[in-house]
C-alpha cells in the first residue's frame, strides 16, 4: 500500500494515537488486541502497565470506536476493529 493507498486517520484518533500523553500506551493496547481480543488484566501483563490506567485507555478507544467490548458474564473482553486496525496500521508505518 503506498501513502496514497493510506486510510487517512480523522482528527480525534490523530490525536488520541499520536500526539496525547497516552499516545504510545493506547497503540501497545492495540497492538496486542491485533492477535486476538483480551480482557483489562491481560493487557495489562503484556502492555506492562496499571490495570486502571488500561481501563482509562479503553474507554478512549471505545469511544472512537477503535475497540469493541463484549461482556462475558462479569467479564470484558475487548477486541479490536476494522477502524482500530485500520489506524494502527497507519501509525505503524
């Protein structure tokens, strides 16, 4: 795909993906939901942070519909979407 070909990401998910204080957090979160969805506590392991800080960024990404979350009983998973793929792909490369 060359730049043309790119998807260009809208203000909002610039922002939240590039330039904001959670940038580099919020694309390790979606980073690791690219091999399969997961809940807080396993993003957490493997993003190496805070359970509540992975919670905050969720619900940022939710709201950008760059997740989805499914409830499981008391459970959530998360999973990530066309769009989520779509703009880390872009910051990727």
């Amino acid at each position: 795909m060359d730049s043309a070909d790119k998807p260009a990401l809208e203000t909002p998910v610039l922002f939240l993906l590039i330039y904001s204080k959670g940038a580099i957090s919020r694309r390790k979160i979606l980073t690791s939901l690219l091999s399969c969805p997961k809940n807080c506590n396993q993003l957490s392991k493997e993003a190496k942070l805070e359970w509540w800080s992975i919670k905050k960024h969720l619900e940022y990404l939710c709201q950008e519909k760059l997740i989805k979350v499914h409830q499981c009983g008391r459970m959530k998973i998360y999973e990530i979407t066309s769009k989520g793929k779509d703009a880390i792909e872009t910051c990727n490369n």
